[in-house]
C-alpha cells in the first residue's frame, strides 16, 4: 500500500462512488459537493490517494494540525477495495504515524463504521449533534497511543 498526492481525477472517481454509499448517501451529499472537498485549497488538510499493487483505492484525508493530534476526516474505500483489510492497514500507518492522540468522527447511524473503529482501538468522546446534518450528530472518537 502507497499513500500519494490525490489527483483530480482520482477526486471525482471517489466522490462519485461515495455518494452511491453510507454515510454519504444518506446524509445526501452529492458527488460535485464531495469532489470540491477533495479539490479545493487548505493549507491544513492533507489528501491522500491509497493504492495498492498499482490500483487507485480510495482516499484518506488528514487534517494537521488539530487538537492534539491529528484528525481523519474522510477515510473512503472504492466498494471493490472494501473488505480486504485496507482500511485496517491505513488505521495502522496512521496510528504509527500519529504518536500519542488520532481522532475520527463517524455517523450516529453508521454502525458499520463504529464497530471498524471500535475494533481498532477508537473510544466514543461525544456527540456532535448538528454539525453535519440537522437531524444526525456525528460521533468523535479518539485512538491513544
């Protein structure tokens, strides 16, 4: 598995399946509104194409510097890299890489996410109600080192 620069094309090619899927689909973001995410300038938030054995499999982005360690705000696998350990591979480097604090929010509904996290080692902190979608709260969990 290699992390690179995330290119634009790659940005569209991941915003178009995640809008197809959960948490994104029901929380009705559009493919446009997600490739804008991935695209737009900020200094402080790093984006990430995953590859592995020369394919493109998703992205991950990291925003740093935030709290006291940083923060996973979009970890999205393309539906045929789902389910092979990916995932868990891209939390190992993360971790290694963050030291003592890695956060991540979730969906209060994404159940398939919380138990990932909750596997790998992530504790619940709060509750974020309203912060993406008026009627959702969105779940901070922390990883300790």
């Amino acid at each position: 598995m290699i992390w690179r620069g995330l290119s634009a094309k790659e940005a569209e090619t991941i915003a178009t399946a995640c809008a197809g899927f959960d948490p994104y689909l029901t929380l009705g973001y559009r493919a446009e509104t997600l490739a804008a995410y991935l695209t737009r300038p900020d200094s402080s938030l790093i984006r990430y194409a995953v590859e592995m054995d020369g394919r493109f499999c998703g992205v991950l982005t990291l925003r740093k510097p935030w709290l006291r360690g940083p923060l996973i705000e979009m970890l999205a696998l393309l539906p045929q890299s789902q389910g092979k350990g990916l995932g868990s591979l891209i939390l190992d480097r993360c971790k290694a890489e963050a030291g003592r604090n890695l956060w991540v929010t979730v969906s209060d509904f994404h159940q398939p996410a919380r138990r990932f996290y909750a596997r790998a080692g992530f504790e619940e902190v709060s509750a974020l109600a309203g912060i993406v979608s008026e009627d959702r709260a969105e779940i901070l969990l922390r990883w300790r080192g």
